[in-house]
C-alpha cells in the first residue's frame, strides 16, 4: 500500500472533535460576548478557523465542534463558513452543543464534554478519535500525528510542544517520557517541569490535542463518569490514570509545511493576543496567511475593496507596514503597522499606529490610538486619544494590559453591548 493510500485511510478512518466552549478569562471583555474560539485573529479570521483548516487540508472530513460559553457568534460563524460539507459523501462539520444527552448538566470538564456526544460519535464509526483545542492558533498536518499513533501501537498519543522549562513552568501540563517517547509521568502545571531526555533546557508541554482508539477511549470515559471524584478533565483525570497500564505515546509537534519552523500560539491573554496580530506584519511572518498550499479557510461576506482617499499633505489616505482588509476605508487618515479587519472606517486627519482594529470600528476625525485593541463595532469619538496616557485611559474605563496594551469595547463607551 502506497504511503499516500495509507495515510488517506487513516483520516478517513478519523474523527476530530474540537473542544470550542471555553470562555477565555483572560481575555477580560474581549470574550464577555463571545467563546474563545469565536474571537477574531489575523485580520479576516477567527481562532476556531485554525484547526478547522488543518483537519480540512490534513484530509480529516468528519469533525464536530463542541461549544458551550456564549457561543452564538461561533456556532453562526461556523454554520455560514463551514456548513456546506456533504453528509453523503462521508463529509461533516457539525456543531455538537451541551444538549445534557447522559445527564441534566452542562459539559463538566474536557473529558465530559465528549462523554456526552459519545452516542453521536459511535454513529460515525471512526477507528481513531481525535480531540483538538479550539483556542490555539497554529498550522499542523494531523496526518503525521495519526501516522505515528497507528504505527507505535499506541492507546492515546498526545500531541506535544517542545518548551522551554521556564516559559513552561507553572503554565502547562508537562508529559515526561522514556527514550522511545513513551508517556511515564505526567504533572499538571508543575514549578519544576521534568526535561526531555537528552535535552535538559526543555520539557514537553501538552498542546491539548489527543488521538485515541475508539474503544479504549469509551472505556476510560465511561470509567471517569463513574468516579464521583473526578474533575471530568483529559489533563487532570483521563492521562494521569492511564499511564501506568495503557500505551501512552507523546507526538512532538512539527510544522505543517517541510522546512519551516513550527507554529503554535497561545492567544489567551490580551498582550499575547496583540503580539500575536502584530508579528503577522513582519515582511516574513513565523504564520504565513498567504501560503496556498495550507490555505486558512474561514466565512468572509462579500466586501468592497479596501480603498484610501485624499493626497493631501496634511490630509493623505494611507497605510504602511498594516493589513487591511475589505470594505476599509482610509480616508485622510495615516494607519501605521497596524491589524484592520473589515468595513473599518478611520476619518480625516486620524493617526492610528501599533493597533488591531476588529470589524465595523469608525475612528472619527483628530483621533489618535497606539498601543490598542479596539473591539468590534466600536465608535471613537472625534479628538480621542487612546494609548498615549494611562491613567487617562484608565479614569475612561477603558482597560490596560500588564504591557501597556489599552483594550477599548463598546460597553466602555458607552455604546450598546452583545454586538458581534
């Protein structure tokens, strides 16, 4: 059997179920209307079209998405731009909500969340089980990940991201392995993560995704609803109970595309969230958004150019080292290494730098922001300056991040909220 055949069988065998029902505290307001996954990123995207994308280009065509916390926006987004797969052809994206299926509760843990689909699942009849974090933006080819579970003989294998032991240290579950990268131990958040072997500066951090073979899966499910103790968790109940009797692989992650450096971002606070959009206006970004043969797909509505109006000298439309998307307009306005995603409007004689603008903004005349997120469908009032006094910004309400990030919501300005 051809390698091609061999690892189109193992996808086709292969059902991914995405968990998408965080809320993403961190975030602060960003998520207060909105899950996680349903959060804009990159200028025309949203987090959950990351790994939607990469089962779809990885050849995975069976995938459903768990929500729960505020997830109208997301379960929207997904049935306009993920919605036309065809069920007769042994294609799916479906929305798998919390419909209290084995209990009157909401999902419980990671581990419940797909406990309770579990009847939905076996319908599908897949030989392997993927479950993948909705919160991440990353690229990955999930065929290698379900090649090396296949041939290792593996139960689980979970998908790891080599750390630094500091950056790690008391923010990731930490996998320790043997030489044959055989999972041996496993600690949630520990101060002091165990190093890989041979290569003692890093450790292996679980990334939150996880191939399981069916059966042992329901088997542990089921064992881990039956235990009152339980925290209904993959990280905190499911791996560590395993360990010890079951075939436990760790799969470190690798790039999507052949020579090019992994990508994997955490985007779960406001200052990673911003680095994250700004690294994209790099000439050469560590994600590129451009590369066809990974494409990102996501649901865009059909949109006018972005234009740029006015060659005055004190008055000229434009925008350098910035992404901006469609219906933007620029109309005597100076937009500098900034992220503007659709219909922005930013008005004569404005000056916006180091900022990510997400959809519908207006920036009236005279305004000047740095150093700012401003969220959807805000209206900055004319003459408004934003990023350039902190305690000013403060004493509007408006919040500012341990970096010095000002994050800028309707609510703050007293507009009407719950506008995604």
């Amino acid at each position: 059997m051809s390698n091609v055949r061999y690892i189109s069988n193992l996808t086709r065998d292969t059902y991914a179920i995405i968990l998408a029902g965080g809320r993403g505290s961190r975030l602060h307001e960003l998520t207060d209307w909105r899950a996680k996954p349903a959060l804009y990123f990159g200028g025309k995207f949203r987090i959950i079209d990351f790994p939607l994308s990469n089962c779809i280009n990885s050849g995975i065509r069976r995938v459903g998405v768990v929500t729960q916390y505020k997830s109208h926006s997301l379960i929207r987004h997904v049935s306009r731009g993920w919605g036309h797969f065809k069920k007769e052809l042994g294609e799916s994206v479906e929305i798998l909500p919390a419909s209290q299926q084995t209990s009157g509760n909401w999902y419980e843990g990671t581990a419940d969340a797909v406990f309770q689909n579990i009847d939905i699942i076996r319908h599908e009849l897949p030989k392997f089980i993927m479950i993948l974090s909705g919160d991440h933006v990353y690229r990955m080819d999930y065929a290698g990940l379900l090649a090396a579970h296949a041939e290792s003989g593996a139960d689980m294998t979970v998908c790891c991201l080599e750390t630094p032991i500091p950056e790690a240290a008391g923010s990731f579950g930490v996998m320790e392995v043997d030489q044959d990268k055989r999972v041996i131990g496993f600690e949630e958040k520990p101060e002091v993560p165990k190093s890989i072997p041979g290569n003692e500066e890093f450790c292996l951090a679980s990334m939150g995704n996880y191939v399981f073979n069916t059966k042992f899966l329901f088997d542990q499910l089921r064992k881990d609803a039956d235990n009152d103790q339980s925290d209904r968790d993959f990280g905190k109940d499911i791996i560590p109970s395993i360990i010890k009797d079951a075939n436990v692989f760790a799969f470190p992650f690798t790039s999507a595309v052949p020579d090019e450096p992994a990508y994997w971002r955490d985007v779960g606070t406001l200052d990673s969230f911003f680095q994250a959009n700004m690294e994209l206006l790099s000439p050469t970004p560590a994600l590129n958004l451009y590369d066809a043969k990974w494409p990102i797909w996501t649901y865009q509505e059909q949109l006018p150019p972005a234009k740029f109006v006015f060659d005055d000298d004190d008055r000229r439309g434009m925008a350098v080292d910035s992404i901006v998307s469609g219906g933007c307009i620029i109309s005597g306005a100076k937009v500098k290494r900034s992220v503007l995603f659709d219909e922005v409007r930013v008005c004569s004689y404005s000056f916006v730098k180091d900022s990510v603008l997400l959809p519908d903004v207006v920036v009236l005349k005279n305004c000047k922001i740095q150093n700012a997120i401003i969220d959807r469908g805000c209206i900055i009032p004319e003459g408004m300056e934003i990023g350039y006094n902190k305690q000013q910004d403060l004493d509007r309400g408006f919040r500012v991040s341990e970096k010095g990030i000002t994050l800028v919501t309707r609510n703050m300005l007293g507009l009407p909220v719950g506008y995604e």
